[in-house]
C-alpha cells in the first residue's frame, strides 16, 4: 500500500492518503524514535475514501515518528516528524 502524506512534518494532526480505495478496517500507528507506540487510530475507510484526517496529536512530545498504516492486507510506513 502507498501511503502520501503532503508533509512529513505536523503539529496537531496528520492528513494522509492511501491508494487502496475498498471498504474495509484502515488502521494507523504512531511510534516514536524508541519504537514505542505514542497513538493508534482504527476507522472503517468507505468504499473510494483515500484521504484520512488523524486529529488530537497535539499532546505528543515533540520529535521524530514513524507512522505504520494497515489496510487489509497492506502495509506502508513514513517517518514523520512533529514539530512547534
């Protein structure tokens, strides 16, 4: 699965889009530099729906982060980092 993101750079929340557009459980992690998970998001992706929008981020430290999106089957990681 590719996952896009339009910066690897965020603040409060993080826009991502995946390629994969079937109905089906999309599941999200964000781990830090240590590979602890800091935040997970599951949600029900609807037929066609590529853009997915993860709010409430804004209590993570700041740092570098790896994000693990799981589609099905598919997988894609970014590294990603948060900053002010």
């Amino acid at each position: 699965m590719l996952v896009k993101i339009k910066s690897s750079v965020f603040i409060d929340r993080l826009t991502f889009e995946v390629d994969n557009s079937q109905k089906c459980l999309l599941k999200a992690v964000l781990k830090d530099d240590k590979g602890s998970v800091c935040s997970a998001l599951e949600t029900d992706a609807e037929n066609n729906q590529q853009v997915f929008i993860w709010g409430g981020l804004n209590d993570l430290p700041y740092g570098v982060y790896t994000l693990e999106v799981s589609k099905g089957t598919d997988e894609g990681k970014m590294r990603l980092v948060k900053r002010v």
